[in-house]
C-alpha cells in the first residue's frame, strides 16, 4: 500500500476542487488581472524573515516561472515546498524616495484596514514588504505581493 501524507492528499484536493495553480509569472506580468483575487501557488519558499513583534513571517517563494513575496501566519522554512493560497495585493513599485514612503504608507493603511496584521505592526510590516520587493533581486521589481489565506 502507498502512503501519502495527509498534507499532500488535502493540497492535492484543494488544488482539485478550487482549480488549478496559478505561475507567478503569470501575475508579473499582468498584476493588475490578478489584483485583489485568489490565487494557488505551488513553490519552493527561499527566502523566510520574521516580522518583528508579531507571528507573520515573510517570505520570498519561487515556482519554476518565476518569484513572489508573501506575507503568512503560517510557519515556513527556507527549501519548503509549498502550496500557497492567497490574494494577490498589487503596489506601483516606482522608484524614488517619496514614492518608496507613498507606497509603504499605502500598503500599511490596506494591511490594517482589511485586519491582516493588527494595526500597531502595520507599518513595519509594509515597510518589510515593499524593502523586500524592491531588493528581491538586483535590477529587477516584484510589484505585488501575496497575502496567505490561514483559515
């Protein structure tokens, strides 16, 4: 008899049940589509840093199309393979300093109002965030991140 593990039967029954995954290419190249809508992820997570003062984690996660950050509860471990279920949350990603602050502060108001991560820790939390899609990889500009549904 073969077993599986149980959390690769039920990722493999959301996956049946909900559709199919989403290539992160796919939202780099079009973010504005996937805007404010679920998506799957099946990817290796390479990156993890934890948010200070809190139980969110971030995290940089890859799928053989390409790369995005996410922002989880979930505990994750760098070289996990993981199936992601999340909502897409586009910034603009333009350079420059003032814009930088504009889009952290952006990101800060939407994590505290849609009730993410509790208001106190908002801003650092979209601080990491948008340092951490603009340094993701030298000469290049992830413009979303994914938010982890933990329900």
């Amino acid at each position: 008899m073969i077993r599986i593990p149980l959390s690769a039967f039920i990722a493999g029954l959301l996956i049946l049940i909900t559709g199919c995954t989403t290539g992160i290419s796919s939202v780099q190249r079009n973010p504005g589509k996937f805007s404010m809508k679920d998506i799957i992820i099946l990817g290796k997570i390479n990156f993890t840093f934890d948010v200070p003062q809190s139980d969110y984690g971030i995290f940089l996660v890859s799928d053989s199309s390409g790369e995005a950050i996410l922002l989880s509860a979930k505990q994750r471990k760098t070289g996990e393979q993981a199936t992601i279920r999340g909502r897409v949350v586009i910034f603009s990603g333009n350079s420059g300093k003032e814009l930088k602050e504009m889009e952290i502060y952006a990101v800060s108001a939407y994590l505290a109002e849609q009730e993410i991560v509790p208001e106190n820790i908002s801003l650092i939390t979209a601080r990491l965030l948008v340092e951490t899609a603009r340094e993701a990889r030298p000469g290049t500009m992830l413009h979303f991140f994914v938010v982890e549904d933990t329900h």
